[in-house]
C-alpha cells in the first residue's frame, strides 16, 4: 500500500512538472529568465523583455506583419497597464490574428501557464475614433489577460494582414516608456522592390539575399526608458529610430493626392448655387476668401481626421450634404468654390515640424504629413487659408513651423510654413499707472493680439454673452490681486485684427510704505520659459516650440516728492530659442519700461541647456522687477 501511495505522489509530482513547464521552451525560458538590472529603471512599472516584429511584404504591396512582445509585471501600475493589450487596425482591409496569449506566472522556478480566455478577446470601435462619422474606420481587438500579479509575464503574439496594396512608410522607435531588454525588427521582401531607410546608431544591421527575398534585420538591446519631461523632443531625436518607405519617392505620394483633387475639384450645380448665396458680386476678392472660409468653417463640422493616405477625397456634393468633412475634404469643397468665384489655389499638404524634416525627408515619411490647407492667390499675392476655424484670419494658419508640400503638377515643391509678420504670434501690453500719495495705484491695461493669441481671443468672446464677460472680467482682476477694483465698468474688446481688450482699475497699496522708503514692482514679466528642472536633473534637448513676441510699454508715474534709489536694470540678453530686452527711463516723477521677450522655434542641446537655464534663472532675481524710491527731503510727506 505504502509503494502504491508512492508511485501515486511521483506521478503527481510529475505531472505538476510537465504542467508548470508545459508551452514553455528553452526560447521562451531565456526570454523570462532575462537578467536585468532593474536599479537602472527605478520609475519603470513594468519592462518589456522581448520586442520582435516580423513583416512580410508581396510584390503587390500587401503584407503580413507579425508582433510578439513579452512584458514582465514590476508593481501595481504595471499590473493595471499590462493587464489589457489593444490592437488597432482598420477594418476596411486589415484582418488580426491572436496566435498566443498567455500570463507566464513563475513557480519553485518553472513557469505556469494561463492562457487567455478567448470569451476575453473582443473587438470595438477604436475610442479615437468617436464622432468621426464616415471616418470611424479604425478598430481595435482588447485581449485581457488571465490573472495577472506583480512579477507575472504577459506573452502576447499576433499578426496583421494588410491587403490594401498602396505603397507605406513606417517609423520604428528603439525606445519606449518602459524599458525594452531585447528588440528585433524584421522586413522580408521581394528582391526587386526598392525600399528607402536610414541607418540606425546603435543598432545592430543586416541586409541577406534569401532566393528571391530581401531580408533586413535591425537587433538592439537594453534600450533606454522615455521619462516625460516639459520641452522635451519627439521620440526621433531621443531615442534611436528606423525611417523605411517603399514609396518610390515623394512625387509619388503627391500625384496621388493630386490625382484625386483633380477629379474632385470641380464646380457642381450644388456649389454654383452655395456660391451665390454667400458673396456678393461687389465683394473683392479678400472678402469672397473671407466668406467662404468663413462658411465651411462654420457649417462642415471639422472631423479631425490625421491620415492623408487612408481615404479617398469625397466629392464635393457630398460634402455639402454631410455637413462634415476632414481637412482634405474641405479643402477640395473650398477650392471648388473658389474655382467658381474666378479665384485661383491649390492645396497644401502639412507635414512634420521643421526640426524633425532633415531626418524624414529622405527616406518619404508619408504618415507625418497629416493635414491639408489652401493656398489662395488674390490681386496678385497668394495667402495661406485653412478653413477649419472661423477664427482665422486670410493670411494665418495654426501650423507655422512645420513643412509644406504643394500638391500641383511639376516636381514636388517643399516650402517651410511661416505666417508673414502681419500674423505672426505678438501680444503689446500697455500700461499707464498713476500712483497717488496713499499709495494706490490706478492703472489703465489695453492687450493688442496677433497671430495665434489673436485667434484665441476671438474664440473665447466672440460669442460670450454679457454675463460672461462680466465673470471674466472680474476673474482678470482677482488674478491680479484681492486689493483690485473696477474703475471700467466692463472690458472693452475689439476682436477685429488685430484684436484689442482693454480695463482700468484701483489697486490698493500697490505701492508700500516703510519708514522714509517707497517700494513697488514693474507689472512685467521678463521670463520666457517656465523651467521645472535644473540643470543637473533634465534628460533631453529642450524645445521651443512656437515664435512669440511679448512687448510690454509700461509708464508709470509717481509723486516728485519721491525720488528713486534702485530702479531695474537695462538688459540685452540673447539666447539661441529667446531674446530679452528691456530699457528703462527715469524721469522727474515719471518711470518709462519697454520690454520684449522673444521666443524663437528652435531646440537647445543637453550640453548647452545648463547655460540656458541660468540665463532664464537669471531673470528672476527680485532687481529685474522692484522698484525702490525715498522721500526727498524738506519737501513734504508722501
């Protein structure tokens, strides 16, 4: 009995054994049993052991592309982000497959494996995609997996058909938010197709003739964690990145798009009969712009669609009637109307921001060119006119700094986008403070806006009612201070361009008193960027991303009782993103700032960013701002 028992209990045993290790093969063990050292990643929640992506390609451009990734659970926040994979993919022409997915949990030093309940694995619509009517292509295939702790592995293998047959372009990052141990990126395809890529640093390459195939490999390992941090750069200029593209070149992703507004610009009954109900036959050219923008941005719903290659452009009756339309829709609906009120234009199609253009252009990177605006010749000059925002004027677009490429017959034509000086983004801020003996202060504010900030104060009154700017006047006078009061009954808002908003108000003991001494400061800010870290704690390059001028005319005036003791400094400070300037003026009983501080487009390299904070932390110190004055003796109180 006692040898029938043990027999039994070694039989269990063995059993236990082959279950704990059953799926799991010597491959898969390395991969779990990866030595790492996590006191490298002390912020990472969870570390991706393994990265591989495999993609087949066909002579006809169809394709398979195959993805595992392997993740080890470190804490409760990895628990909760690995718990769940989303796969996205369009449902008009792609097709997924779940070849495996299991929660690997470790036991005595085996492996237990949990697959996934297939019941788990549901396809939805993908949540991005919300409202985007017709657009709304996308998916995504959930898959939760099993009973997933801390210290557990998520092993998840998929594929992706493709039968679209359209020339790509891809951007791979060897570099995420979690840590990576081990990537692997794989391309198979035809030996006669032409493909374009970069070469990567730091990545191990191969390039094989297999019969009939082209094999390239890119392999790396122990790739770095991304950490958010305020300004940093996009992915392409922190972390190593593979650019490939098997467009023939650029020429041909525009005369595809080309191709398309030449069919679908065309001026229709239904357009001839929207024009003639919108302008005038006395209306120039500008206002005809004017109104036609005006109407599409206010009438075709904007469905901010981001891919230029995924739809074909709708005609344009269809539009009219939808009422919605994504960028390359409205632009071929406003253009045909501008066909029919005898004005000439083109599209323009928006591509990356300037600082990352060097590094795709070559290699086509059709995907970062997401956005179609018009380009519209009147009385001789063309304007930029993107009808997406009423608020807009003729001449502005919300996308300065970035490439543009013209969609017109000839060799493709690459423009940087820059609004003229006319649009650029400006502020002048004018005060007038008359300071009495108590010390209050009243002060008269008028904001003038350009470019961008005249845009969005267009947005935010044109249609509050007087209500509302009366709760946001009195929300701009308690930012200011608690001892502020009205002396305008309400703002004064002039939203033509450039737009205007001006206020008066009191301000209790904006001046202070101590003994014989009289001490205020300059409403004026000189610091261009907010710097959150120092020198010694930031990771990436810093990046500006916009150009604006801020212009401050300050003239204060004060008791000729009072004469001054320290008044703030000139400054001339320039930098490679900012300039700061400033002169100052002393008269009798009067002080005259002017102020401008610049932000340039631009970026600041690691190496330099420790010279470029304390030239930024330099503009704080108290001596840029205090005022500091003294009563004159024998010539009264103050």
């Amino acid at each position: 009995m006692k040898a029938k028992n043990t027999i039994w209990l070694f039989c269990i045993a063995i059993f236990a054994f082959i279950s704990l290790n059953a799926s799991v093969s010597k491959k898969d063990r390395e991969i779990y049993n990866s030595s790492i050292d996590l006191s490298k990643y002390p912020n990472s929640s969870a570390i991706v052991l393994y990265d591989y992506t495999k993609i087949v390609i066909s002579k006809d451009m169809s394709y398979r592309k195959t993805r595992r990734v392997v993740t080890k659970v470190l804490n409760y926040k990895g628990k909760k982000e690995s718990s769940e994979k989303r796969i996205y993919f369009d449902g008009r022409y792609e097709d997924v497959s779940i070849d495996r997915s299991i929660t690997a949990k470790k036991v005595n030093n085996k492996y237990k494996i949990i697959p996934t309940d297939k019941n788990a694995i549901r396809i939805l619509d993908a949540p991005n995609e919300a409202g985007f009517m017709d657009y709304a292509v996308h998916k995504m295939e959930v898959v939760a997996f099993s009973n997933v702790e801390e210290g557990n592995i998520v092993d998840l293998t998929y594929s992706i058909g493709n039968d679209r047959k359209h020339p790509f372009s891809e951007k791979v990052f060897f570099g995420y938010k979690e840590p990576i141990f081990k990537m692997h990126y794989e391309i198979i395809l035809p030996r006669s197709m032409n493909i374009k890529f970069n070469k990567v640093k730091g990545v191990k390459f191969s390039d094989k003739i297999v019969g009939n195939k082209r094999v390239l490999t890119w392999d790396a390992k122990e790739l770095p964690q991304i950490i958010k941090e305020g300004n940093m750069p996009e992915r392409d200029l922190i972390v190593p990145t593979l650019y490939y593209s098997i467009y023939s070149g650029w020429n041909q992703f525009k005369d595809n798009l080309l191709e398309q507004y030449n069919e679908n610009i065309t001026i229709t009954p239904k357009v001839k009969s929207l024009v003639n109900n919108i302008v005038s036959k006395d209306d120039d050219g500008m206002k005809k712009v004017e109104k036609t923008a005006e109407y599409i941005a206010r009438r075709i719903a904007n469905k901010n669609v981001k891919s230029l290659e995924d739809f074909t452009i709708s005609p344009v009756d269809e539009i009219i009637s939808s009422g919605y339309a994504a960028s390359f829709d409205r632009i071929a609906l406003f253009l045909s109307m501008m066909k029919a009120e005898g004005l000439d234009g083109y599209p323009v199609a928006v591509g990356p921001e300037l600082l990352y253009w060097d590094n795709e252009k070559e290699f086509v990177q059709t995907k970062d060119f997401t956005k179609i605006i018009a380009m519209v010749k009147i009385n001789g000059k063309e304007y930029y006119v993107d009808p997406s925002n009423e608020f807009y004027p003729i001449g502005y677009t919300g996308d300065e700094n970035r490439i543009g490429m013209a969609i017109k017959p000839g060799e493709v034509k690459f423009t940087p986008i820059i609004n003229k000086e006319k649009f650029q983004n400006r502020e002048m801020v004018n005060y007038t403070i008359g300071i009495s003996k108590n010390g209050t202060a009243k002060i008269s504010e008028q904001h003038t806006y350009w470019g961008n900030e005249a845009v969005k104060m267009r947005s935010k009154y044109k249609y509050m009612t007087p209500v509302q700017k009366m709760q946001d006047y009195q929300k701009i006078l308690g930012n200011i201070s608690e001892n502020v009061v009205p002396i305008s009954e309400s703002l004064s808002i002039d939203l033509s361009y450039p737009v205007k908003i001006s206020y008066k108000y009191s301000y209790t003991n904006f001046a202070m008193k101590e003994g014989s001494f009289v001490y205020f400061d300059i409403p004026s800010y000189l610091i261009p960027f907010r710097l959150n870290k120092p020198p010694q704690k930031r990771q990436y390059p810093f990046v500006s991303s916009v150009n604006d001028d801020i212009l401050y005319d300050i003239k204060i005036n004060y008791p000729v009782s009072l004469k001054s003791v320290i008044i703030p400094p000139d400054v001339n400070l320039k930098g490679d993103v900012f300039d700061v300037h400033r002169t100052v003026q002393m008269g009798k009983g009067e002080l005259i700032v002017k102020d401008e501080v610049i932000k340039k487009y631009g970026i600041v390299k690691k190496l330099d960013y420790k010279t470029f904070y304390g030239k930024i932390m330099k503009l704080s110190h108290p001596k840029y701002y205090k005022v500091l004055l003294k009563k004159k003796k024998f010539l009264g109180i103050f």
